[in-house]
C-alpha cells in the first residue's frame, strides 16, 4: 500500500524537526512527503535540501496513512531515510 522503502529496516525519522535536522547534518537521502502536507511544510523541506543531495518524494497517501505505514499511532506529514 505505501512506500517500499519505508518498511526496510534502514533508519528513519518522522516528523518536521527530526526531518529538517537530518538535513542540516547531511545525513537525509530521502524524504517522503505525505500527499496532503500543509504548503509551508513543503516549502520549509524544499527550502532545507536546496544544494543537497536530497530526494524528495511526494506519496500517494495522506497523512494518516502514512502514519500507519510507519507504524505509529499518530499521523505524519514527514518522513525520512537517513545514512548510518
């Protein structure tokens, strides 16, 4: 139903701060971007990953769905693969 890559076992952080964070540190490869995230937020990861080599992908699923893909019980707008 989701993303392939998010129910591999490589690292991940969920959520806007964690995001932007892993992306000051060069450590973001990916970022998937949930269909119905707010336009700020989009801005913000665009904003951040400018110059970087960051893929960002905007998913099929919503917020929630993504949320439960990641197996959390709340929703996510963010989520994102990290090197180790």
């Amino acid at each position: 139903m989701g993303e392939p890559d998010l129910n591999t076992k490589k690292k991940r952080v969920i959520g806007l701060k964690q995001t932007l964070r892993a992306i000051q540190q060069n450590k973001t490869c990916v970022v998937y971007l949930a269909n119905d995230v707010d336009e700020h937020i989009l801005r913000r990861i665009k904003m951040a990953s400018h110059g970087k080599d960051v893929k960002i992908v905007i998913t099929r699923v919503g917020r929630k769905e993504l949320g439960q893909i990641c197996r959390i019980d709340v929703s996510a707008a963010v989520v994102a693969l990290v090197q180790e």
